[in-house]
C-alpha cells in the first residue's frame, strides 16, 4: 500500500461490510486477503457485528426416517426475524449430510456453533465447530474417553469462548459405571479441546460432586457453561443445584435452585434469554401438564429467582426452544410439534413444523468471520487448501487472474463507495485496482 493509504484505515472501512461482501472482496488482491483473514481483523470485525442485531435467525430441526437405518435428517434455515416460521430467506447445506447419527447442536457463540454426532445422541465421538456465515467446518478430533477406551459411559457438553485466552472450547463431562452399574459412585472425567491448541487435555483435580441429568442441555453465559444436577443419592426430579464449569480458570461451582422447584418436577433444564439465566421446569411429580419458567435477574444471586410464568392447560410440552423479541415463546410438545405461546393472553398458536423435539434450535444470527483464518477447516463455498489459501485465489497464481474480472472488482468499487464517505475513499478503491492490476501482471510474468 501507499504510505498515504494507512492499514487501519482500510481496516476500519472494510470491517463496516457483511461477511457476504467481505468474503468478495479477499479477491481483490493478496494483500487484502491477508488483512480480511488476520486474526485481529476478525476480531475487530466481530465487536462490530455483535453490537447490532442482524434481524436474521439461524433455525434447525430434524426428522427420523421410519424405515430401517432409520436416518435422522437436518435441516438448517435461515429466517428474517419478523416472518419465522414462514418465508425462508435460504436453507444451508449442512454439514455432516451423509451420516446415519443424529446431529446435536451444543452451543453456539459468535456465530460459531458446535455439532456433536453419536449413534443416536449416545457415545459421542465425532465434533465439529461451524461457522455458516463463511461456510467454516473445523473437526473436532476424537476425544480421549470413548467407547472403544473405557466402555459404556454417560457424558454432558458444554461449548462457548474464553476471552481471557480468545480461544473456543468444549468441555465434556463423562461418568463411567461402577460394578454395579450405577453412574454416581465414580468421580467423573472431564477434558477440555482447546480450538487455539487443537487438542483435548484432562481437567485434573475436578471436585465435581453432582451427577448433571441426563439430556440436560447446556447454557453458557458469562464464559460460564451451566447444567442441572443433582446430587447422588438423589432420583429423578430431584434437582439440587445448577452445576457451573468457568471455561477461563476450568474450576467448578454451584448455584442454588427455588426451593419450590426441588424434588417436585420431573425434568429441569437450564437457558440463557437476554443475558440471563432461565429454569425450566417440566411436569410436577404432584399434578400433571405444569410448565414452570424462572429468570435469575441477578447472575450468581439466588435470590434473585424471579417466575416468568407458568403453564398448566398445555399437556405433553416437552421443552422450551426459545424466547422471542415479541415477548412468544417457541415451544416443542412431545409429539414433536413446535408452538408458539403468548404468556401475556396464554394464547397458544400451532406451526406447521413437525420434527424430533429435542431437535429443534432458534437463535439470532450472529454473522462473523471466526475460523476464516483456520488453515485446515472445510469450506463449502471455497475449499481450503493446507495452506489455508482459497482455491479461487490460487487461481490467481495459475494465470487465471482475479485482478481482471471486472464483476469483482466492480462489485468492491460499489461497496466501498457506500462505506467510505471520508474524500480518502476514491484513493482506496484506485489503489485496491492498481495494486490488483500489478499482482496480475507480476503473476503473468512469472508464468511466462
């Protein structure tokens, strides 16, 4: 670049973009490449785009064939906030497309979401993080307790970012069984996989003295994952304490749960809506069809427990998908269906959506370019060479030039003319055109 164009000054411009436009614009040239893909420009990029809403929401569900291997089929949607569920904006080719497993979504943050596959939700081996903005896959490598190492086990997940180390990571809690088969007499194993050191490492001197339910989904907020638990000997329904696993020190704590919601429901999960903690307790063990739903106001303060509301009219609801900005709450029943309930009028309006309960997952999009600068992801749109070089950029070097494809760089001339107000635009887009006609000549002759 010119000495009169500065690199913070292209930065700022170009982090101003949607990732669709920003995607475009690595080719213009190599050294744009390189600063789209630097890791601090992703970040800077991120604090901008997670400031506002992108009114898109990010949906997912799945169906089991009823005929023998009884294949679970995914299906990933995009939606403008104001018409969910009706008029999809674009269905995501997914990942993992070809498996016969059911594919569960643990967590997502940052726009990056975690998938876990297992022979029917069990035994969990195989994960990966995915970014559907940019259309990222990052494997996950197998974790050191499987099946094949330790035998029959019980495991929980738990997915989110630390910021003190800006690194993603999953935490898995796994129980194996005694003599007697039982899962609360052995101290469970817990490992960490690390996307920064691309591994899985045992959390040593865990002093975890609950068993986390089985199914219990896990909630991360405040660099925190969080799941119900109870402690043995305790039975179903019998729900002490929401079991917290901070990803920044890797330590252990507890929260108190309502005295009115222990030992008097059958299942309790764990959610977070607008930053703060939810109890959701399904199915009183004294009366049948009651939904409870509490907010913690204070995050660490017991009591703080606030009841949202309650739902005893409605039978068979199987779990709370999420809460809307109307003030709706998207629901699953046991059969499977998705509904809509207004706590305010206690309304209750039927989807046309019909799918596996434990399926379904709404969150607004967060659209980002975290794992864009991952070398050895799996890219749908562009694939990813060892290198991390896109494919369409090694192009470039084979003679067939980027620099004169004037779609591309018409479409960087439009988009930086609406960002760049400042008089210095024009200088930007003349030398983005020229430094990309110099790299092309420069290919050319190198060629030759």
């Amino acid at each position: 670049m010119s000495d009169h164009l500065t690199r913070e000054f292209l930065e700022e411009i170009l982090s101003r973009l949607p990732v669709k436009s920003i995607l475009i614009c690595r080719c213009v040239s190599k050294t744009w490449y390189s600063l789209i893909t630097n890791p601090s420009f992703i970040a800077h990029h991120l604090k901008k785009t997670a400031a506002r809403n992108s009114g898109i929401l990010f949906f997912s569900y799945s169906t089991r064939e009823l005929v023998w291997p009884f294949k679970e089929n995914v299906r990933y949607l995009l939606y403008p906030d104001e018409s969910f569920p009706a008029n999809p904006i674009e269905e995501l080719d997914y990942p993992f497309k070809d498996l016969k497993r059911f594919v569960d979504i643990v967590g997502s943050c940052n726009g990056v979401f975690c998938l876990s596959y297992g022979v029917y939700g069990k035994y969990t081996d195989g994960a990966a993080l995915w970014n559907p903005s940019v259309r990222k896959i990052v494997n996950i490598p197998c974790p050191n307790v499987t099946f094949t190492s330790h035998g029959f086990y019980k495991h929980l997940l738990g997915f989110g970012f630390d910021s003190a180390t800006d690194d993603y990571k999953l935490v898995r809690i796994v129980y194996l069984p005694d003599s007697n088969f039982k899962f609360d007499k052995i101290p469970p194993l817990v490992e960490i996989y690390s996307l920064r050191s691309r591994g899985w490492r045992k959390v040593d001197n865990n002093d975890l003295k609950y068993v986390i339910a089985d199914f219990s989904t896990s909630a991360f907020l405040n660099g925190t994952c969080h799941w119900v638990a109870t402690k043995p000997p305790n039975g179903p329904g019998a729900c002490n304490a929401i079991v917290s696993f901070s990803l920044g020190e890797e330590v252990f704590g507890e929260m108190e749960v309502p005295d009115c919601l222990v030992k008097k429901y059958h299942f309790i999960d764990v959610a977070v809506s607008d930053g703060s903690l939810l109890l959701v307790a399904i199915t009183k063990l004294t009366e049948e069809g009651c939904f409870s739903v509490w907010k913690m106001k204070e995050y660490g303060v017991p009591g703080s427990w606030t009841n949202l509301f309650n739902i005893s009219h409605l039978a068979g609801i199987r779990r709370l998908v999420a809460f809307r900005q109307s003030g709706e709450v998207l629901l699953a029943n046991i059969a499977g269906g998705l509904v809509f309930y207004d706590p305010k009028t206690e309304e209750i309006s039927a989807t046309e959506i019909l799918g596996n309960a434990r399926s379904f997952y709404l969150d607004t999009l967060v659209e980002s370019l975290v794992l864009l600068d991952e070398a050895n992801g799996v890219s749908n749109e562009h694939s990813a060479s060892h290198g991390g070089i896109d494919k369409d950029l090694q192009k470039n070097s084979k003679g067939n030039k980027i620099a004169d494809s004037p779609t591309i760089l018409n479409e960087a001339n439009e988009i930086l003319e609406e960002v760049a107000s400042s008089s210095n635009s024009q200088i930007v887009i003349d030398e983005a055109n020229e430094e990309s006609k110099e790299e092309a000549q420069g290919e050319s002759i190198s060629t030759e």
